[in-house]
C-alpha cells in the first residue's frame, strides 16, 4: 500500500510539472477514460494534473469542452478572480513555459513528447536558424521551473542570425571573401592556404570550380583523414603532405570565422538577452544545478555574451576541462576561472572546442581568453605553452611539440575524440544530458558528421524527458521529417 501511495504521489508530481502543450496533450486520453459526471469535470481535471481552476477552465477551454458559464463565474468569484483573462488565445500568443521566448517574440518553441529518446536521432530534425533580432530589450521574464534541470543544446543555427556562416556555408564562405580584405587581416597567409585547397579540390576530387561552393566539409575532410589514419597517400600526396593541406582548410575555416564575426554588432542581441537570462536563475540560485550549455559551434558568442553578464568575478563559466588564461598577466581572469562556493557556476561544454582556446600538445593545458579568438594564432605567429617552456628546457624545439594549437574538432565521419580534454568534455556532457529533464534544442540540425552526438544523445537521454525545439515563426513543425505523428500520442 506504502509503495502504491509513493508511485501514485510521484505521477502526480510528474503531471504537475507538465507544460501547457504537454498537459493537452495527456489530457486528451485522459478525457476518453473519464466517466465521472459532465458537472465534475473541471474539478477532477483540475486535481488530476494538480493546477489551479483558472488554468483548468483555460484548458478545457482549448480542447472544446463546454463548461456553464454561471459555474464558471462562481467558482472564479470564489477565489476572487475575473473570468476574463481566459478567452481563448490566437496562434500567436508567447509561450511562457519556454525560457528562450524571452529573446524575442519573433521565437517560439514546439514541445514534443518522446516515447524514446532514439526517435529524435533516427530522423532528421530540421532545427532551425535564428533570424536576426531587433535590439529592444523586453521587460517580460518567462517562468523558469528549477525542478526540471534545463540542457541547452546549440548548434550553428544559434549563431547564424549574428553573422557566423552555417556548416554548409562554410567553403562557399571561404571562396567568396575578397582577398584584398583578408589580406589586410592575415597578410598572404589566407591566399596560399586558399591556393592549396583549390587546387586539392580541382585536381585531386576533380571537382569544376564552379561547383566548389556546393561540395560539403565532411566530403573533404573525411577521405583526408582516412588516408592519415592508415597512414596512406591520397593519389600523389603524401601522408605529411596530407597532414599540412587538413591544417591549411582549419586554417581558413578559422581565418574566415573569426573575420565574418569582427564585425559583431556591440548592441544589446538576442544572445545577450539569452545570457542574461541564464546568468539571472544562477545567480538567484547558485547552488541549485539546474541548467547547461552543450555547444557544437567553434565561435565565441555565447562565451562572450554570458561572460559579459558575469560582473565583479561573482561566477565562473564552467568548461569542464583543465583551462588557464592564455596572458600570463591577466590575473582577472585566473580568479573567474577559480572554483569558489560562493560564485555561482554556469557550464558551457563545446564538444568541438572553441576559438578561444590554445592546447599545449606536450602537458594538454588549455590557455583561454575571452572576447578574442586566439584559435588563428596557430596559423599566423605559434606560441609555446610557457609553463612547459619554464619546467624543460628543451621544450621549444620543433620535435618536443610544446607549442599550442588549436585543437579544432572539424567536420569528419573520423572524429578524434580521444585527447584527455575533450574526453572530460564528452564525459560531462553525458551526465549533463542523464540528469536533464528537459533538452532545449537551439539551431541545431543532427548533421550525418555529428553521429557521436546522435550517439550520445540516444544512449543518455531518458525516456521522460521534455524535449522543445526553437523554431523560426515560418517554420511548420509538422512538415520536418523527424515530427512526431500527434495523432499516435493521444
């Protein structure tokens, strides 16, 4: 009897934590077993998914379920409310339940019930890209529930609305920037890495220059990588040569990433407004875990913005991984990198690594920096780690390998995962995921090239998470390929 009671108790708390687009969802079956009287239903509604009389009416409002007014009135009058709030709402009414519907009404979310978490990996979702937003800060601030432990996953769609290119733009982007303009940036460096990668693609995948833009990252990358690997040629190149032409292509991904967003507007953007709201909930409660960042994007943008919101060093960002400021005089930062239990703590995990970050190849230190991406430096003037070049005296010389590279995870069905950095990344994003009960997908796409993602998510996610995804206003969430047939839920 105990156990039943204590089974009983947990799925009405489960119920109580329900959205609004859930909670009609379940209540549409709950509807075709209810065989209590016709003048009881509100009331039995109300307890079943434990929620107050006002939303109880509003609901059954929207399912067409007539209720008499007169009884209506007086039960509102009872608890001194006014029936008028509860007019039926039009399609464009916001979305409280969803934290990120405070960056602009231009977003909304759809919030998808999952029987198992392997249907949001088998199929494509077609996530989608945010559009750029005005300014305007509003004053309204979404409800942020912290008994649901929040993951946030962002891909490039994230960052495309503030000028970063998406993954299938990104040879297109690197052919189409001038190279007067580069030049100015990166001396001659971008036009002979970009010599080298027309030629590879012209002469070694005998692709028409005119059809360089529509060839994709994983097709050059992954041949690449398989000929490294097996240590093999690819046609007339050697495996050394094949090595410097895979640093030539991350060194123009890089060069041209870190270009398109110098330009970043300094005004008040949606991912500002999305950092501030983060930073708000952990600093109101900064010993509650109840939120994390996964990114899979290289860029900075949400590093930057949340730093930003982050004042007199009273939290830290989390990368979940052994991180030391890259200036050895930035003292500042070594203390925001310091655990403190009287900061609040915000988890960014980039599981392709960042272009802020430098690794050490000989001791695996990670040097950081913000508002600057120090990635291109391995590609115009290297440095060495210095804590290495103080302990061992041979640590400058080229074979040793102390100097600092970027470390970049590109696109590639070959991934390599398995430097200890990344690892704690990837292992951290797994109990992140395992303990979440709610994934906020945010401009993110589950490309083919992402399948340890894919992987990771289908292998961690539990059966009851609430899973929503941030669609643009002209997405139709009905048309992707990866929405859930409705119909089958009721």
């Amino acid at each position: 009897m105990a156990k039943q009671k204590k089974r009983l108790e947990s799925e009405r708390l489960k119920r109580s934590l329900f959205t609004r687009d859930e909670r009609l969802l379940h209540a549409k079956t709950w509807l075709a077993k209810y065989n209590g009287k016709r003048n009881k239903i509100a009331n039995s509604y109300r307890r079943y998914f434990s929620i107050s009389w006002e939303t109880a009416f509003e609901d059954l409002e929207i399912l067409n379920i007539e209720i008499n007014e007169g009884y209506k009135t007086n039960i509102l009058q009872q608890i001194g409310k006014n029936p008028s709030p509860f007019k039926k709402k039009n399609k464009t009414s916001k979305n409280k339940n969803f934290p990120p519907s405070a960056i602009s009404d231009k977003l909304k979310s759809v919030t998808r019930i999952v029987p198992s978490p392997v249907s949001i990996i088998t199929d494509k979702v077609e996530a989608s890209i945010f559009p750029e937003i005005e300014s305007s800060i509003t004053s309204e601030r979404p409800s942020f529930d912290l008994q649901l432990k929040t993951v946030y996953i962002l891909g490039a769609g994230f960052s495309k609305g503030l000028g970063a290119p998406l993954q299938n733009e990104i040879v297109r982007e690197i052919f189409e920037q001038s190279l007067t303009t580069m030049q100015q940036h990166y001396d001659n460096v971008y036009a002979r890495k970009l010599k080298r990668l027309a030629n590879f693609l012209e002469n070694e995948l005998f692709i028409d220059r005119n059809d360089f833009s529509k060839i994709v990252l994983e097709d050059i990358f992954t041949p690449i990588d398989r000929c490294i690997i097996d240590n093999m040629a690819f046609r007339n190149i050697s495996t050394t040569k094949l090595f410097d032409l895979r640093q030539s292509i991350c060194a123009l991904i890089a060069m041209m990433i870190n270009y398109k967003l110098m330009g970043l507007s300094p005004n008040y953007t949606y991912a500002d407004k999305f950092a501030e709201f983060l930073v708000t909930i952990k600093r109101n409660h900064k010993n509650i875990d109840s939120l994390c960042i996964i990114s899979t994007n290289l860029d900075i943008i949400i590093d930057n913005a949340i730093k930003s919101q982050i004042h007199d060093n009273d939290g830290i960002i989390d990368y979940s991984c052994d991180v030391f400021p890259y200036y050895e005089n930035e003292h500042s930062l070594s203390e925001f990198l310091e655990y403190d239990p009287n900061k609040f703590k915000i988890k960014i995990l980039k599981l392709h690594g960042s272009m802020n970050w430098l690794k050490c190849q000989r001791c695996q230190r990670i040097f950081i920096t913000f508002f600057e991406k120090i990635a291109v430096q391995e590609y115009l003037l290297r440095s060495n780690c210095r804590y290495c070049t103080r302990n061992h005296s041979n640590a400058t010389r080229s074979n040793v390998r102390a100097a600092l590279i970027s470390d970049l995870v590109m696109p590639t069905f070959l991934k390599d995962l398995n430097n200890t950095q990344l690892k704690q990344i990837w292992n951290a994003a797994a109990m992140e995921l395992s303990e979440a009960k709610k994934i906020v997908f945010m401009g993110y796409s589950f490309p083919f090239a992402d399948f340890e993602l894919r992987q990771l998510l289908s292998r961690t996610i539990r059966h009851d998470a609430i899973i929503e995804v941030v669609l643009r206003p002209s997405d139709d969430p009905n048309s992707s390929s990866a929405g859930l047939d409705r119909e089958k839920m009721k």
